[in-house]
C-alpha cells in the first residue's frame, strides 16, 4: 500500500508544457507515474510527445478529469498563476493537488486553502513549495529523484526537500511506503499531523521519520498528536539547531521569534512524546535503523 499516491493514481500536469513542467514530467513518466495528460489553454487539443509517449494537453482540469478520470494533480506554474490553477482543480474537485512551486505569495496561498476548507475539503493540496510525494516502485508526483530509494515499510513526511532526499538515501537498504515532501512556506496545505496519521493508519508502513524545522509551532503540535494517537515508532530531525534568532534561514517559515521555534524546544517536545530525536540527519537515520533492525 501507501498514502495517498499508488500504482493506480491518475496523474495530469497543470504546466506540463513549460521547460520546468515537461522536463519533471518526463522523470515521472520514467518513473512509472501514470500521467494521463496535462493542461493548457492555448494548446488544448495537441499532444507532448515524451520519448515515444504521447500525452494529450486539455484546456482545464475539469475537461482532463472528464477524459481521463484523472485524481491528481502536479502543479507546475510560475508564482503568478499558481492561486487561479490550484483554484482550478479545487473547482475540478481532483482528489489530490501537489504543488511544486516556489516563491506563492503567502496570501495567495492563504486564499486557496481556504477556498479548498469553503468547498468540503474535496482536494488534499500538498505545498506549496515542496517537492512533492513518492510512493517508490508505485508513483512519483513531483521532482524527488525516483531513483534513491526503493520500495519498503518506512514512512517518511518532511518540511525540506533536500533533507528527503537524504533521508531516504541513507535509508534506502530499508525503503519507504511513501515520502511527503510538505514544504517549508509559513501556509501549507497538508502538514505532518496529516501524513502521520495516515502513516499510522497504513497498514504497510511500520516506523516513520518526520523532518521539521525552526519556526512556528508545527512540530510541537505534531508532538501532542503523536503522543496521543501514534502507536508506531517515530524517529525526527530537527533542521536549524545552530540558526541565529530573529533570521529567516532558508524556508519562508523558518524564523525563531524569541524563545518560541527554536530546535531545541522542538526537541524536547518530540523526545516527551517518545519520538527519538537525531542531531544530524546522518544519526537520525542511523536511529531508524536500529528501529528497523528490530522489527
């Protein structure tokens, strides 16, 4: 099994005609994801051919759903237009929507969240700013390398993009059901209470490592949930235990408001809901595997 994304995910891309949008959906494609087709309004009607696989372009998400029977969607837009496309396919009622993109205003963001909790929560969006989800050996939807880790029982969620990376090469002798990359914005769609709990309730998954970072409050929540509805062994990493107060680091809601985000109060309260927590993302793996080891 996995979350969220498997073998039978029908996938468009939303930008699969620009250099960054037909570049990743040729990964997907060699990765197995079953991209149905993609999206744009002033080439709706031809084809991509993409090393011998032709996918159709369609005006609208809505149109490609009613074609294809599509249930996700990878968001490849620039900054400008990713509030209207995300919109879209909230309006399309696809089930999933993985937006890539960098650099969404924060109010934009803000706007579609809550356009998608107005409509019924119909669409799961994961981003923005992310690097999307993998379920290796299954489906690959967004731009984390398919070929770092294969399939296994670990479930991994995680703010940074390059820090899945690392993780689930080090990690890859063991494997993962599947890795969320949920993005490192101050507004995010899904966040790790969500992945975890969908860990918890996969039946092929049998320990997760959960990635965060300074800033924000988003980890000492995930500690309040873990210690009270995660039965599973959890193992995190930190990112930022060396950051200077009162400067963003890297991610846009990666800042430390006095005492308030910083790593180590993080820390505490993941190791009090009985997370093991690594200092390097080197020994957090290195903690997961004796948990694996003894299972």
């Amino acid at each position: 099994m996995a979350i969220w994304l498997t073998k039978d995910s029908k996938v468009i891309v939303q930008g699969m005609t620009g250099s960054e949008g037909s570049k990743h959906t040729r990964r997907m494609l060699a990765a197995g994801t079953n991209i149905v087709g993609g999206t744009n309004p002033r080439k709706a009607g031809t084809q991509v051919d993409f090393d011998g696989t032709k996918v159709p372009v369609f005006a609208t998400v809505a149109e490609a759903i009613a074609e294809t029977g599509a249930d996700t969607t990878v968001v490849f837009v620039p900054p400008a237009f990713t509030k209207g496309a995300v919109i879209e396919a909230i309006d399309a009622e696809i089930g999933l929507a993985v937006v890539i993109t960098e650099g969404v205003p924060v109010h934009d963001t803000a706007a579609f969240w809550a356009h998608a909790n107005a409509t019924g929560n119909r669409t799961r969006i994961i981003g923005p700013n992310c690097p999307g989800i993998i379920s290796p050996g299954k489906s690959n939807a967004g731009i984390i390398p398919a070929d770092i880790s294969g399939p296994g029982r670990i479930g991994l969620v995680s703010k940074s993009g390059t820090l899945t990376y690392q993780m689930m090469y080090e990690l890859r002798d063991f494997g993962f059901s599947t890795g969320v990359g949920i993005g490192g914005d101050p507004v995010i769609g899904t966040t790790h209470i969500d992945a975890l709990a969908a860990f918890q309730d996969d039946p092929e998954t049998d320990a997760i490592v959960m990635i965060g970072e300074i800033g924000g409050d988003a980890e000492e929540r995930a500690a309040d949930f873990i210690k009270a509805n995660v039965t599973k062994p959890v193992v995190g990493y930190i990112a930022g235990f060396t950051a200077p107060a009162g400067k963003t680091m890297g991610h846009a809601g990666a800042i430390i408001s006095g005492s308030s985000g910083t790593a180590d109060a993080k820390k505490v309260a993941l190791e009090a809901a009985g997370v093991r927590v690594g200092k390097t993302p080197s020994e957090t793996a290195r903690l997961m595997r004796e948990v694996m080891g003894g299972r």
